[in-house]
DNA sequence: CGTCTGGTTGATCTAGATCAACAGGAGTGG
DNA sequence: CCACTCCTGTTGATCTAGATCAACCAGACG
C-alpha cells in the first residue's frame, strides 16, 4: 500500500523500459485511467499454470518469479521478473493459457492491463506490437542460449553467472565501498534455476568461497574480488 | 534443376504451412514476381553465422541444418528445418547479422526473398507481421521446452524423441508395411542435436537396438514396435 | 519444548564424457 | 590392382561431475 499505489503511468519510474513506451501521451492517458495497479505480498500469486489469460502484467517495483511445474508434479523456478518487465504477454499473444505460475518473491507493485485494453491499445498503435515483437524475440534467443549454457556450462560458471546477473539488479556497496548482494531466494531456487540439486549448489558455493572469491553467510554475499568473478564467466 | 524451380508461389506445395498464407492473391503476385527461388546441393550454405541478414529463405523441398559455433569454434548443429519453414526471419525482424549458419543438407530447392521485399509486404499486410510473431512465439516455447528436457531428461529419452520427430517427417512404410526411417544426418550431428557425445550416442543405439525397439542399419532404421517407442517418450 | 523447513556435509552411485584403439568404406594416386 | 589416407562409426577402459541417499544442524514457530 506505497505511495506508488496511485503514481501515475507518467510518472512510473520505470515506463521507459517496458513496452508501454512506444504509447503517445493520449494513449498512455487511457491505459493509466484503466489499468489495476495493486501491492502483493510474498509468497501470493499473480497466476497458476493453466489459467486463462485474462490480461497482462507489469512490474512496477518488487520480484517476481515464474515456476513451472514438471511432469513428475514438482514446481521449478524458471525465471525471474523484476521492474520494468512484462508478464505473461506471451500467453495473451498465444491467445493461450498461462504456462506457468507467477509468484511474487518479495512485495511488489505490479500494474494489471486486462485483455480487451491491450487489443484496443494493439489495434490503435502499430508501434505497440513491434515492441511485443522484440520481447518476444528477446525471449527466445535468451531461451536458446540458455539451452545451449546448460549443455555446455558447468555448474559453477552457470552459479557465478548467476550471481553477476543478481547483482546488476539487486548489488550495492556496503559501508566499506565492497560489493555485496542480498540474495533475493532461497538456495534451492537457485538450484531450479540453474539445473542442479541443492547439495550441489551448496558445495558450489562452498567451492567458490574457498577459492576466495566471495564471502557467503545466509543470504548476504560480500564479493572480495568482482573483476576475478567476470573473468571466469564463460564467454556467452 | 528440377522442375519446381519455376513453379511459381501459388503452384507450391508447402505454402500453406507458412507465413505467406497470410497474403491475398495480389500480393502473392508480388511474391512471386520477386522471390528467387534456387536449387542447392547438399553441403553449400545459405548464409554462415555473423552474415548480415539480406532477406529471409523459405524452404520449398529438402533440408537445412542450422549450426552455430561455440565459444571453443566447434559447430553443433541446434535445429533441422524442412519443407514449408521459413529460415532466417528472426535476424531480419531483429535487423541484426545471422546467429548461426545454415547448411543444407539434402539437394534442396530454397526462395529467397529480400529484405526490402518482405518489408514492403508487411507494412502492406499486417497479418502478415502476426504470423511472423506466431512463429517467434511458437520457436521462444519451443527452446524453452528443450531447456526443459535437456535438464530432465536422459540421452536415451531424447534420441527416442529424436527418431519420432524424424520418422514424422522422413518416415516410410517398406515393402512389409512396417515403419523404417532413412536417417538424413550422421550420427554425429544427432549427438550435437541431442546434446551429447558421439560414442554416447553410439552407445545408447546399441541398447535400443538390443531391446529390440528397433534395428539399426547405417543409416536405416527398421522399427520394429512403434507404439513401444512413443510409449517410453517422456510427457513432454 | 517438539516439530518443520532450509541448509550443510559426508558417503556412495551413475550417466555420460573422455581417451584410445580399431574397423569398414570411399576416394585417390601409383 | 594394391597401398595409402581420410572419415565415420563402434567398442572398450577409465574418469568425473553431479545426483542421490542419509544424517545432522540452526532458526522459526506453534
């Protein structure tokens, strides 16, 4: 229930990188009257894997993550969403249901267009669609790099890779100037994540405190070395 | 040389399992004034990895292999695109240089349409550009779902899944009426395609072989209990 | 207090990679 | 014709990353 509860979609801090940014100032002027901004708390949903799409999602602040369950009934953390980025467009573009679930990892503000404002929006701004266009080449292309990190990559590359991403969204500098990230799940999302099991991740990061690179205690890590961190990123 | 190659657009077989099914007969027209169609041989490429992307090709019969090189500068092969696809359309919607390199595979007759040509057609037709998000669509699921499996699933599972995609296309019933499949690519590909070693793979078509699911020959591929076989194929 | 959940650690197991030798064509050249 | 190499595939022996199983620990929470 933040202030940012009533901003408006001029002032959303973070307009400029979604795809709303290809609306003129009328256009936007209707989705902000129309759209259903809302504060959720960890832990609740936005939707489940299989529901019908009634609209789209947009981050305002906060995490989300996508899960997506298995044959064998377990649920597995596929990806994450953090401000600025869309959810399920892809199940509305499919005219589909969802494929997965969406759960909020942290509070988060997160703006609801319903489905009949963003085909009249579709149908108004040819530009619109372009920007779904891209995101959702965006999309694939990471997908297929991902499939090809995961036959390549070993477990550690794929954890400090990882790592490197959370903390361009989620790193600061602690009161020493030192690089820390306050990791934002649990280690057996990272493990999902990633493709491993949670023992393996846990040994992966003792491996990787041993070797000196970063200090890890509970969901605090402390990075000694950064630059040596990047360096042993696989190319990508 | 054969005589498809003046076959015009509206003469072709596949068309209706791609893009262009979205163009009335008037822009079809342009299409086909326009298009240039080619026949190739197997082992010539239709552009290589970091090529600028100049138009797009569409498959009229054959095959191609699109391959992309690793970070050590070994080519695996990722995709095989028969009939009827449309190859290279993500890197001209992107408007950026070829990701991979396309190879073809078997004698293979190919139209090539240029870049000014396809965007004349589109800002003509958007059904068109829904068609071509439709496919984007389709290939970001089809990634994310080989993610998927290449984490979950064994070497045995996917070169089954493998076979069946290949039989559905390449498949034929022989003199006995029983079901045989005539492999196009050598077994090494299949190991890069599945995402495994080349002995693996050997290995894991032996023990098929041994449990009696099918026979392999060379190339050929006697099954001898299709129904067993996509009984073991995972949910997918 | 007990109970639960998330995480760590140790022991063991296994799918698959890697290394190495070898066998069957298919040319190619004498 | 044989000898040579080159290429693809098979097979065997060995190695290893990571999974699995199991015990255990530390907070959280009733």
């Amino acid at each position: 229930m933040s202030g940012k509860l009533n901003a408006t979609c001029f002032g959303c801090q973070v307009r400029h990188s979604t795809e709303w940014c290809a609306l003129n100032d009328e256009e936007l002027a209707l989705l902000d009257g129309i759209k259903i901004p809302k504060a959720y708390e960890a832990g609740t949903t936005l939707f489940h894997q299989g529901d019908d799409c009634d609209g789209i999602y947009c981050m305002s602040s906060g995490l989300v993550g996508v899960r997506r369950l298995d044959a064998a009934g377990n649920s597995t953390l596929v990806r994450l969403c953090g401000p600025g980025e869309t959810i399920g467009y892809r199940s509305f573009l499919k005219k589909s249901g969802h494929r997965s679930t969406a759960e909020i990892m942290m509070p988060s503000v997160v703006c609801f267009i319903r489905r009949t404002t963003v085909r009249t929006l579709l149908e108004q701004n040819p530009n619109l669609g372009l920007r779904f266009l891209d995101h959702t080449l965006k999309d694939a292309e990471e997908f297929e790099d991902r499939h090809f990190e995961s036959v390549t990559f070993t477990v550690r590359s794929r954890l400090l890779s990882l790592l490197m991403v959370l903390y361009e969204r989620f790193g600061q500098l602690n009161e020493n100037g030192e690089p820390v990230l306050e990791l934002p799940i649990s280690r057996q999302d990272i493990a999902a994540l990633i493709g491993a099991s949670p023992e393996t991740i846990s040994r992966s990061i003792g491996a990787v405190q041993d070797e000196g690179l970063a200090q890890f205690r509970g969901r605090k890590v402390l990075f000694h070395n950064l630059d040596a961190v990047l360096q042993q990123l696989p190319a990508a």
